[in-house]
C-alpha cells in the first residue's frame, strides 16, 4: 500500500506464530549511496520502534521511494503505511 514516499507489503501466514519481521528495500531510485543509506538508517529507525507491536509471524516489507532519503515526514509514513496495511491484511481474513 503506497503512503507518501514508501509502499508497505504485508504478509500474515495461517499460522501466524514467532516474532514479527520487517526488512527493507532502498532501491537506486532513492538516490547514490549516500541517499540510499540515508532513507534506509530513517527506515530502518521507525521499523525498530514498530516490530515489538507486530501481530505475531507478521511479515512486514517497506520500499523507499524516490525522494524518502530528504522527506520529513518518512516516520510518519512508514508508521501509517504498516499500520494501514497491517489493518487490511487483517480485513482480507
């Protein structure tokens, strides 16, 4: 699900058991090196704040977007970005 300047993919297993996972993909659209380890350090910072909250065996995937590695905002897009997808994931059921 697109949010600003991330997408968030979601994946919840029947038998959902274990920790909830999160990665990440910073692709060269984002930018040179520079940029792309830069919106993967703020990514990877707001993912740290929201893994413990995961449903259990929750998959959590976010892909940068062009653009992610200068946005203010990137952490208020990655929370809404996984709490929406996590929500319609959970709808799907």
């Amino acid at each position: 699900m697109p949010r600003g300047r991330v997408v968030c993919y979601v994946y919840t297993p029947a038998d959902g058991d274990g920790p909830g996972l999160a990665g990440l993909i910073v692709g060269k659209v984002v930018g040179n090196s520079v940029a792309r380890h830069r919106a993967a350090r703020r990514i990877r910072a707001c993912l740290a704040q929201m893994v413990g909250s995961l449903p259990a065996g929750t998959r959590v995937v976010v892909r940068a977007l062009a653009g992610a590695d200068t946005d203010p905002a990137l952490c208020h897009d990655v929370t809404t970005a996984v709490s929406d997808a996590i929500a319609r994931e959970a709808a799907g059921r």
